[in-house]
C-alpha cells in the first residue's frame, strides 16, 4: 500500500481509512509523519531528516528483533524507539508494547512522547484511541485492542506480568537494580525486544550485558553509535574539550563501545600507545607457526556465572624485540573439569609453556592438569609483585615491544584502555592474563633452547 498516495488524499489508491493494514506505516513513512517535542525548546517537530546515527540504528532494528543499543549522549534514540513502539501497535493485532524506564516520571515521560506522536498523525493514519492515563495507552480496533504500557522500575524490578510484543527498555545503567529489573523482564519478552542505554564505566549488570552481547552469549545485536554520529558544530567539541581531560572526554563523549565502558578516570595504558600496539599487529589470531616459540598464561576465575572469567593469552615469543598476542580463551561460567579441559586444549595447539596463576582457587586447576611438569608452570601473585608486572606490561605497550589485533581481541582491548593501578570493581582478567604471560616471555626461548628442563615452579614473581 503506497501511504504517500494516502497523504496525497488519494483515497481510491489509498483505501479504507478504518481498515488496520491500511495505517500500517512503512519504515520511511511512518518516520515522515511523526512528530515529537524538541526537549530543548518544547518545539513540535518531525523526525524527517535523522542524524547518521539515527540512520544506523533504524537499519538495526529493521534487520534484528532484539537490540542492544549502546550509545553516547544525546543521539535521540529515545525518540526514534518511541516511534518504533506507536509503529508496533499500529501494525500488531492485540499487540502489547511495554516501556520500562528507571522511576515512574521518566516511564510516564516515554507513554507521553508515545501519545504526542499517535495524536499528531495525519487523519488516516491516526489510530482511536479509547483510553489515555498516564500509564496506559489503548487503542481500539473493535476486538482488537492493543495497549501501550508504561512500567517504572525499582529495586524489586518491575511489575510487569503480562508477555508483551515488543519492549522499550530505556537507560538500563540507571535503574536503581538493572539485574533486577531484567530477570523481571525477560520472561515477558514474546516478541521483539530494544535496549537503549549509555555507559557508566566499566562495571554493573548493563556492562556486564554488553560484554556477553559482543561475545554472541545473548539473543540481542549489539549495536554502538559515537558522539560523532550527531552532527554538531565545532565550537561544540572545543568548549566540551576545554572542560575536560581527554579520558574524561572520551568517557563522557566516546567514539568507541571501550570509552563508553570506561572509568573516565587515570588510566595505566595510554590510548595512543594501545593504537600502536595494534597497528603494528601481524599475525592477529593465528594457529601455531612451525619453529615459533609461544608462552601460555592463565588467569583463573571461579566456576560461577556471575564470578570472574577464567582467560588464557598465547603470546608468539619468537621474535624478543616483539611479542604479540596470537590467541585468547575466555571462559565464563564453567566447572572446574571444563575449565582444565580448555586449558589442556589450548596447550596442546601451541607448543611451550602453560603459566597457571596459582594463588587462590587457580592451586587446584594446576594439580589436576594433564600437561607434562617440564611444560608447566605455576605462578604465585604478590601485592608487591602485581603491580610490577602490571609495570612491564605498560612499559613494553610504550615502548612498542607488545602487539596484538583489536580486531581480534576486542575485549582484551577495552580491558587495557580502562585499567587502572586501582582495579578494585574494574574487569581485569584479560590484563592480568597477559601480564602473567608477557613476565614469562623469556620461558619460551629457554624452554626451546633447554629441551627437557623442568618447567614446573612454584614461585613468587
């Protein structure tokens, strides 16, 4: 059905305006026609012409039900996705559109943008609605009754029971119990599913679902959009850069999911240094090479879903003047008896030494490992001596001696950019991993050159 001709009044071409399939917009028209408050001026506009982000997140929500948009400030997704729900109900016979946002003014603000867009649609394109309060909105098709439903959240989750078409989840990092409110939620999910949110660092439920996003560990497309991606002027960016530090920029305005994800505060690796690093990257991911020296090292988490990840860095040795990173296994949520599988698994591909971090709960993977002792080692951290291979690691990033693809390991990257020497509730398990490796280079030459040496120690480093 051609919906400009209806706009045009061409009621022949156009059809009955009481028929449902008739007001069902199409992806650009249903754009054309929507109308929204600037929240700026409180002006009436028309979302016509979107931003190049804007653009980037409607091709991602027409291509994938379920969406996981993280995103720098101010991009106007809010009112892209309200759109998308007044579209839902449109076109869904007794459909449900819930919109979660973190307390009851801000959901009831999501219902209102809803209500300005469905009451400013042309005449044939405008549904009836039968109720408005400020929570619920239905529109009546006769049987067909469809409702838009405002929940706020709280720190016992939400109060929604029924299974909904689709749901707007707004700001997920600032409920008051992300984690909560997502157990509440996703049992309702019949359909499709948006989240909108910005970052706020490193830690919490909302990163922690990003990350198992990007590792392809959830049913939702991740999707990120920089500050760039709306256009602005240059006076813009120099006041907010005169302001701010520029990790502190780069928080607060990121042009990667990594900054959005980061502290913002003083961090060990510098930006500059860990582009290099991957610039200068040539192997990538790679299996082992034939007269190449490699060094494994483990960093060992608990078996919970919700405890550290275990993760093991191969670095490529063969060359001393350049490590590089040709491997990472992250394991998440895994038994014991899995968890030493995948470390002999990973042994096995790349010839040299396998480094076990062995304070702790890493003491018992070491004695029930099936690698050859002159193959093993198993490495005692310090407090002292932490921070003295953190210090390695940095100075060998700096000074170009350590390589490895952000193409590739893009965890392991947006570990390093956001360390800090405080890593008190930061995820560090990637940089300890490679730390652990890097301060045992030196073993895959002596392992290579010494055939048959014990490799098993015990030792303090």
């Amino acid at each position: 059905m051609d919906l400009l001709a209806q706009s045009r009044g061409d009621a022949a071409a156009a059809g009955s305006a009481e028929d449902p399939a008739v007001r069902a917009p199409t992806s650009r028209c249903r754009r054309r026609y929507w109308t929204f408050r600037d929240p700026d001026s409180s002006d009436l506009l028309r979302l016509a012409d979107p931003w190049p982000g804007q653009r980037e997140f409607i091709k991602t929500v027409e291509r994938h039900d379920r969406v996981y948009a993280l995103k720098a400030r101010k991009q106007g997704f809010s009112t892209l996705e309200t759109c998308y729900d007044a579209w839902i109900a449109l076109t869904r016979s007794n459909s449900r559109v819930h919109l979660f946002s973190r307390g009851l003014t801000s959901s009831q603000d999501l219902l209102e943008r809803v209500a300005v867009g469905l009451s400013h649609l042309p005449p044939w394109l405008a549904p009836p609605i039968t109720r408005h309060t400020t929570t619920v909105l239905e529109l009546g098709y006769g049987e067909d009754l469809r409702v838009i439903e405002a929940y706020p959240t709280s720190s016992e989750g939400t109060s929604a029971e029924q299974s909904c078409t689709h749901a707007h989840i707004d700001e997920l990092v600032l409920m008051e119990s992300p984690e909560r409110v997502w157990q509440s939620v996703l049992p309702t999910l019949a359909g499709s599913a948006h989240i909108l949110t910005t970052g706020r660092g490193p830690g919490g439920f909302a990163a922690s679902l990003w990350w198992r996003t990007v590792q392809g560990d959830t049913e939702f497309t991740p999707l990120f959009v920089p500050w760039t991606s709306r256009p602005r002027d240059p006076d813009w960016e120099r006041r907010e850069r005169s302001n701010m530090t520029q990790l502190q920029f780069a928080h607060e305005h990121p042009s990667s999911w990594q900054d959005a994800l980061s502290s913002g505060g003083d961090r060990v690796f510098g930006p500059a240094d860990l582009d290099h690093a991957s610039k200068i990257a040539f192997y990538g991911r790679s299996p082992a090479i034939d007269d190449h020296c490699y060094v494994t090292a483990w960093d060992i988490g608990g078996p919970g879903v919700q405890a550290d990840a275990s993760v093991g860095t191969v670095l490529d040795v063969s060359d001393p003047e350049l490590v590089e990173v040709v491997e990472v296994v992250r394991c998440q949520g895994v038994s014991y008896p899995a968890l030493q599988e995948a470390v002999e698994r990973l042994h096995s591909r790349y010839p040299g030494p396998t480094v076990i971090e062995a304070t702790g709960i890493g003491g018992p993977v070491v004695g029930n490992l099936n690698i050859p002792e002159r193959e093993l080692i198993a490495a005692n951290t310090t407090q002292q001596s932490k921070p003295r291979m953190i210090g390695e690691l940095q100075f060998a990033i700096e000074k170009g001696a350590l390589a490895y693809s952000v193409e590739d390991f893009p965890l392991l990257d947006a570990e390093l950019r956001d360390y800090q020497q405080n890593d008190v509730g930061l995820k560090s398990d990637h940089v300890m991993s490679i730390a652990i490796a890097y301060h045992h280079a030196a073993e895959g030459w002596r392992g290579r050159r010494r055939r048959g040496r014990m490799m098993k120690i015990v030792e303090s480093v």
